[in-house]
C-alpha cells in the first residue's frame, strides 16, 4: 500500500495499518494469532512447570536410594569383615576370573 504507515508480519499473517482506515480483517487475524501464542505459551509455560517438578521430585527419589545403598553396602562390608573375610574391593576380580 502506497499510504500505509506501517506493516506488521508475524509468520505469515499481517496486518497493515494505513493512514486513517484499519483493515478489520486483517487485524482480527492478527488479534485471533496472538490469542493462539498467548494461549500456546500458556501451555508451554504449564508443561514447564510439570517438568520441573517431576525432576525435583526424581532428584529427592536419587537422594534417597543413594543413601540406601551406600548404607547397604557399609552393611555388606560389616557383615563380611565380621565373618573373617576381608572388606569387600570394588576393583577385584571375581575369584572365578
């Protein structure tokens, strides 16, 4: 357009404002997109947060069985230190090797 002032272009609507006159249509459109981003990011946003508390919640679960089996593996090695044998060496080879 000649006289338009100015062109906004979001993807592949636009909508152009010229000097005096609004072409209704062409705003509608541009109204009805932002109002799917908006509702979009509203989305992306909710799904953010699920995730972000699924992995604290995973991370507290890590914590905990870390701690289990460390405290099951100290209790291994108390067991087999009390039966005469030697602490068990993460690095040894199986006998059968």
């Amino acid at each position: 357009m000649a006289n338009s002032l100015a062109t906004y272009r979001a993807g592949h609507v636009g909508a152009t404002v010229g000097v005096g006159k609004v072409h209704t249509g062409t705003v509608m459109s541009y109204m009805s997109d932002q109002t799917n981003l908006e509702e979009q990011l509203a989305h992306f946003i909710r799904t953010v947060d699920d995730l972000s508390d699924i992995v604290a919640r995973q991370e507290g679960e890590i914590s905990r069985l870390t701690y289990r089996v460390q405290m099951l593996m100290e209790r291994e090695a108390g067991r087999e230190t009390d039966a005469g044998g030697s602490a068990t060496m993460v690095d040894q080879r199986p006998p059968h090797y």
